[in-house]
C-alpha cells in the first residue's frame, strides 16, 4: 500500500512538473520599432526569471508567469537582435529584432572642403538618416541633395537610400566663392559649405621694368579660364636667366597681382609660372 | 660568485619575460583565429576597394569581433577601446555596463563572419558592410547556461578609417538584408 501511494505520489509530481514546465512560454510581438513599449505574454503559473538581452541592455527580474511583461521605451531604445529567456524548471527563449524608428537626422559628409571650379566629378556628399536613438535607418527614404551658390541652384536631385545610405557626385560650379550643400529628409535638413577657388591660373602675363636697384616684374592681373581672380596667397614663381646665371623668387599674389623684385645688372630673360602653368617670357635690357 | 648570480638572475628573468610575451601573444592569436571571416567586395561602389584596405578590413573587423566577445564574456571596457567607436562603442559599453549590473555575461564562440562589402564612400571615409555571422551563443547567469544555441544573425555595419585602422562605428542587426 506504501509504495502504491510512493508510485501514486512520484506519478503526480512528474505530471505537475510537466504540466508547469510545457505551459512555461513566451510570446512576442513582431518587429517592433526601437524606443516602443511592448508587452511579452507569458502562459504557465507560478513564478519565474525573466532575461532580456540585447544592444545596451542585460535585463533580469522575477515575473509572474501567465501575465504579460511590460518592456519600457527605453528597454528597445537599440536597433538590432534581442533574446527574451524565461527560467523556471528550464529555460524558453524567444528572439526578436527591433527595428529604427522614423528618421531624425541625418550624418552628412561632404567633400572636398575646398575645390577648384570647373572640375569633373569633384564634389561628393554621403548621406545616412539615423532615428533617434541614433539607429540606421535601413527603410528606403528620399534624400533631396542641392548644391546652391549664392543665388543660383547649381545640383538639385532627390535620392533614394539603399542599404540606408544615399550619395551624389558632381562637378563644381564656375565662379569661386561659397558654395551650400544641403541635404534634406522631409524636416531634417544638414548643410556643409564647400568654397570653390579659382583653377589654374589662365594666360599668365608678365611685364617688367629696371629700376636703380634692379628689375621689378610683376604680372597682370590672374585669372583662370573662367574669369575667376585667383586668391590671394597662390605663389607665382619668376625666373631671371642672365649672363651670370638664373636667380629665382617666389612671390604670393595680392589682390590678383604677384610682384618680385629681381638684382641683376645685365641683360636679363625673366619668364614666371604659377604650378604647372607657364606664363609668358619677357627680356629686360642691361643697365644703360 | 655574485657575477654568476646576476646572470642566472637575467637568464631567469629573460626567460619568464619571454613565455609571458609568448603566452599574450598565442592567446591573443588564439581570440583572432577562433574568428573566422571573408570578405568580398565586388559589388562595393561607388569607389573600388583596393587590396590593401580590404586586408585591413579584415583583419580589423575580425579584431573588433574577438575584442566584443572578450567584452561581453568578462564584462570588461578596455577591449572596446580600440577596434570601436561611436554609435558601437556607446552601446557596447552600455551592454557591458548593463550585464555587470545583472550578473549576465555572453559566450561567442565558433565565430564564422561572411562580409560583403555593399557601399564604399566616393572619398572612402565610410564602408557599409553585410555581414551574415553565425556563431555558437551562449548567454550565462553567473555560472548557470540561460540559454545555449547556434545563432545566424545578419549585421549592417558602418566601419571608417582611423589613423591605423578601421573601426566599426554601427553595428546593426537586422532580420535579413
């Protein structure tokens, strides 16, 4: 009889342990957007640890199972993959991934910071819109990239992200100075500056004359193909070749115009050159 | 006598010296190797990925993942220093900071990372990567196995230049690509 009710007691604890441990379970709801509160329903009765891990967070507290556990906003505030465990007997786990919210902002890169006009494929611009707890945003959106000088719209075209990320290429404008390159996603806007420079100098003139102490030479004033003053700073190079060798000076353009003052007392061929473009040769008479 | 002291002193002292540098550096070969990673990069644009950088990408982002799980195991931060930065870092810190707090700790191993490279920025300051990684997860209350499974998860990645490496900015899991 004993063991009859030893067998009968066994039976009964197994199929409560059984009973308890299958009816252990967790229910998710699908994709939900990072900081959004959700509820994980749970069936089984009694009490049992909840886990939830993933991006920047390591959560566990007791939970009483068949009712639902709240996750905060801040819990999901992480793009990525989450595990939802519950331990009581054993283990259940559930995965589930959290997705970006909508966006708002946007890293925008831009490049160069400074280019020369009128150069093929010289500007870039990457965009990426993140939500805001900084997330990628992998769901396609139009990103509106315009390239403005002052008043005149040089670029204007709406992207469409890929992989969250959109992007653009295009040539520089034709007149130097600033240069506002913007990108835009409904209200989110981030703006770069780029200042575009004068190119390659154009025609480099030279003119020069002897004076008590030697030769003055200076060039016209330096524009490039464009018309553009090239800006002050850019070093012209002038080269005297004479009976007594070749002396050389450089010398920064001021207000468009390079100047050097040159020793040599006898005749002197006097050419000038700014990178790799050559000006003009000019010969200045000995010293009478 | 005592000259013959202080070179037995050396000897001892360069030979400890030696298995110690010699102990660090197979283990830290062992945390690479047991991450195993491929790149490929034909389909990144605009820009063309050169020899050189997808050599550095590799052997940084296979750094960067063996730093995570060394991270993430023994809820450490120095780790993370290097082979992360933005975004990344925040959250790993954070992660690591959260499980410290918990008693949690993660166990990557038999780590298998297929990277392709799906956008590479005009000036090559941003590489955007897929990686599909499958790896053996083990998630641990102190000592007891909460959960013991092997996971293929896909990540979205955002790795930029550094002075010397690349460093994984974002790190984003996604349900497929």
């Amino acid at each position: 009889m004993t063991r009859l009710l030893r067998i009968c007691a066994a039976t009964y604890l197994a199929a409560a342990c059984v009973g308890v441990c299958a009816a252990q379970d967790l229910h998710i709801p699908e994709s939900p957007a990072a900081g959004q509160e959700i509820s994980i329903s749970t069936s089984g009765s009694g009490k049992a640890t909840f886990y939830l891990t993933g991006p920047a967070v390591s959560r566990k507290n007791d939970v009483p199972l068949g009712e639902d556990i709240h996750l905060a906003a801040q819990d999901l505030r992480n793009a990525g993959h989450y595990v939802a465990i519950l331990c009581s007997d054993t283990c259940k786990s559930a995965s589930f991934y959290v997705s970006a919210a909508k966006p708002l902002s946007l890293t925008f890169l831009v490049h160069p910071s400074r280019v020369p006009v009128a150069l093929h494929d010289a500007i870039s611009g990457v965009a990426f819109p993140f939500d805001q707890y900084h997330n990628l945003v992998l769901a396609p959106v139009n990103v509106n990239f315009q390239l403005n000088a002052k008043e005149a719209s040089l670029f204007s075209r709406a992207v469409r992200t890929k992989n969250g990320v959109a992007w653009f290429r295009t040539p520089s404008g034709k007149s130097a100075g600033p240069l506002q390159v913007t990108a835009a996603l409904d209200d989110v806007t981030a703006r770069r500056a780029v200042q575009q420079v004068a190119s390659d100098p154009c025609n480099l003139r030279i003119t020069g004359q002897r004076t008590k102490t030697g030769i003055l030479v200076q060039t016209e004033p330096v524009h490039d193909c464009a018309g553009n003053v090239l800006p002050d700073g850019t070093i012209v190079t002038f080269t005297a070749t004479g009976p007594h060798g070749k002396g050389t000076v450089d010398a920064p353009i001021k207000q468009g115009v390079a100047r050097a003052q040159m020793d040599s007392t006898g005749v002197a061929v006097i050419s000038a050159a700014s990178g790799v473009v050559m000006g003009n040769e000019i010969r200045v008479e000995a010293r009478p | 006598m005592s000259r013959t002291v202080k070179r037995a002193d050396y000897f001892h002292l360069f030979a400890v010296a030696g298995i110690l540098f010699l102990a660090s550096s197979l283990n830290s070969y062992a945390a690479d190797a047991a991450v195993q990673v491929q790149l490929d990069v034909n389909k990144a644009g605009p820009r063309a990925v050169e020899s050189l950088t997808e050599r550095g990408i590799l052997r940084d982002y296979r750094f960067a993942w063996s730093s995570m799980a060394q991270a993430l195991q023994f809820n450490t931060l120095d780790s993370l220093e290097g082979p992360f930065s933005g975004q990344a870092r925040q959250w790993l810190r954070q992660t690591v900071t959260s499980q410290q707090q918990s008693g949690l700790s993660r166990r990557y191993s038999d780590q298998s990372h297929h990277l392709e490279a799906v956008f590479y920025a005009p000036e090559g300051d941003v590489v955007e990567l897929h990686d599909t990684a499958q790896y053996h997860l083990q998630i641990l209350d102190g000592d007891k196995t909460i959960l013991d499974e092997n996971v293929v998860v896909h990540y979205v990645v955002l790795m930029t230049p550094g002075a010397d490496r690349w460093t994984i900015r974002q790190l984003q899991a996604v349900p497929q690509f």
